[in-house]
C-alpha cells in the first residue's frame, strides 16, 4: 500500500488529535499548551490548513455525496479484530512507535473505562469508537475523517474551532442554509440532522444494529464538541438528544485523556475483549 500517503493522513489526523487535547480541550487540571488562536506558531500551520480544508469542504451536497458512498456499507465485511488491523496498517510501519498508536489509543480508551468499573457496553464503545477511520484506507482526505463535526444544513456555530474558515464554504452563502435552524425545524432531534462528514458518522451507521442508544451516541457525536463541550445546539435537540448528551460527556474524557504511562498488552487482554465483542457483535460487520 502506498504508506506515504496514508502516513501524510495519519499526521494531520494525529495533529488534529493532539490539538484538540493540549490546545483546545486540556484536562480540567492542565493549562491548554498555548493560544490554539495564536497564528504565528508554526507547529500550528498543518491544523491550521487541516481546518481550512474541513469547514471549507463540508457543504450539504459533500455530506449527501459522502453518505450515498459509503452508507451502503458494502465495501467490506470484516471482524472487529480485522478492522483493528487493517486501521493500524494506516500508518508507515518504518516506524515502529507510530505503528500501534490507532489500536493504542482504541485500547487506553477501553481500558480506562474499564478501570473506572463501567458498564461492558461502554468499555466496548472505547475499544470501537474510532474504527470509522478505515475510511482513511479507501482513499479517503484526512479533513473528510477526522476533525470536529458539525450539523450542515444551518449556519455555522461561532463555537466551531476556527469559525473563521467557515467562510470558504459554499453553503455559509446559501440564504437557505444560512440561518440559525436553516433546513430545520427547532428541537427536531438530532436524528434529522445531518452532520459533517467523518468517521463517526460512519461508525454509527455500521453499529447500529447491535449496541445500545448511549453507546451509539458516544460514538455518533464524540467530535460534535460544539455541543458536548461549547453547549450550542441545543435548539436541533429534543429531550432525548439532551438526555444521551449525558452519555457523550462521559465518553469524552476518555477519549482525549487516557494515555496511560505503560501501554496496555494487547496480547493479555484479546481473550477479555473476544468475549465481549462476542457478546454483543457478530463475527463480521458491514463496512
Ligand atoms: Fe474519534
Ligand atoms: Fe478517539
């Protein structure tokens, strides 16, 4: 496979990653590292062109295109243990500490919520939740993967990260699309709201079948931080949005702040999560 590409995808996916975390969203008793909104660092130049791609790309028709693609979820069907693997053939495996980051990161998640004795669903959501990003390995940009989401459709929330970039997509123009509800009507639900296009869209839609409403919520809306963390929104949301919003909040820490000083033994731990994948999946999902 051509893994100068896909490492390039992997770079700007881990950048993103990591701004979100030490930037935008540190952990309650961190400082963020720096101004996400200094403009003069360098170091921020890849996030910030990561950005101007994503809030410029994701229109309305790009959301439509993209679900017609790949929501007849018959590109391929594979284990959980085979979307693990091919997700971690997403990166240049000339470097071996880069090679385990994607199952790392899915199994620190897993693990931590583990450790805090929550439900088994939910450890299961950690160990899944970012398995949407094999669409890195269909060919896929980094800015139509990964990045925070946002409903399109209606204007675009000044709490988005740079808000700015908005201002290259072709919809913030559109009178129709361009007002605080656009397209929709207020508390509609978040079930007729169309979200930029990403991994977790798509995760969602190869879940849905088997695991229960808050785990699909975790995994629908875990980088809608305009809503989860900014709190806008909440005139798309009906009752049952705010009360799986819950949900969402608790999967959060998890996802950005589970790095643990020694690395979960994947090898240790396939037997507890072959029976809990068992319990709850079958032995091969529609990607
Ligand atoms: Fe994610
Ligand atoms: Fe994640």
């Amino acid at each position: 496979m051509n893994t100068r590409s896909n490492s390039t995808s992997h770079d700007a996916m881990q950048a993103w990653e990591d701004f979100i975390e030490e930037q935008v969203y540190p952990a309650p008793h961190e400082k963020a590292a720096e101004d996400y909104r200094n403009y003069d660092n360098p170091a921020r130049e890849t996030v910030r062109e990561f950005y101007r791609q994503n809030h410029g790309h994701q229109t309305l028709d790009f959301v439509q295109e993209k679900r017609n693609e790949f929501l007849g979820l018959n590109r391929r069907r594979m284990s959980v243990f085979e979307a693990l693997d091919f997700l971690n053939t997403l990166v240049d495996d000339s470097d071996p500490d880069i090679e385990l980051d994607q199952l790392q990161h899915l199994l620190q998640t897993s693990e931590s919520i583990r450790a805090d004795g929550h439900e088994d669903w939910f450890v299961l959501t950690g160990l899944v939740h970012d398995l949407g990003k094999v669409l890195c390995l269909y060919g896929e940009p980094q800015w139509a993967v990964v990045g925070d989401t946002f409903p399109v459709g209606c204007r675009f929330d000044e709490g988005i990260i740079y808000h700015e970039f908005f201002k290259e997509n072709t919809d913030a123009i559109r009178p129709e699309y361009n007002s605080r509800l656009g397209i929709y009507e207020e508390h509609c639900g978040l079930k007729n709201v169309l979200m930029s296009w990403g991994h977790d869209e798509y995760l969602y839609h190869v879940m849905r079948p088997y695991l229960p409403e808050p785990a699909l919520y975790m995994i629908r809306y875990h980088s809608f931080y305009a809503w989860h963390r900014e709190g806008a929104y909440d005139w798309l949301c009906d009752d049952h949005d705010r009360e799986m919003l819950t949900h969402v909040k608790r999967f959060n820490p998890y996802d950005l702040y589970s790095k643990c000083p020694q690395p979960p033994d994947w090898q240790k731990l396939r037997p507890y999560y072959t029976d809990l994948i068992q319990k709850y999946l079958p032995a091969e999902l529609s990607f």
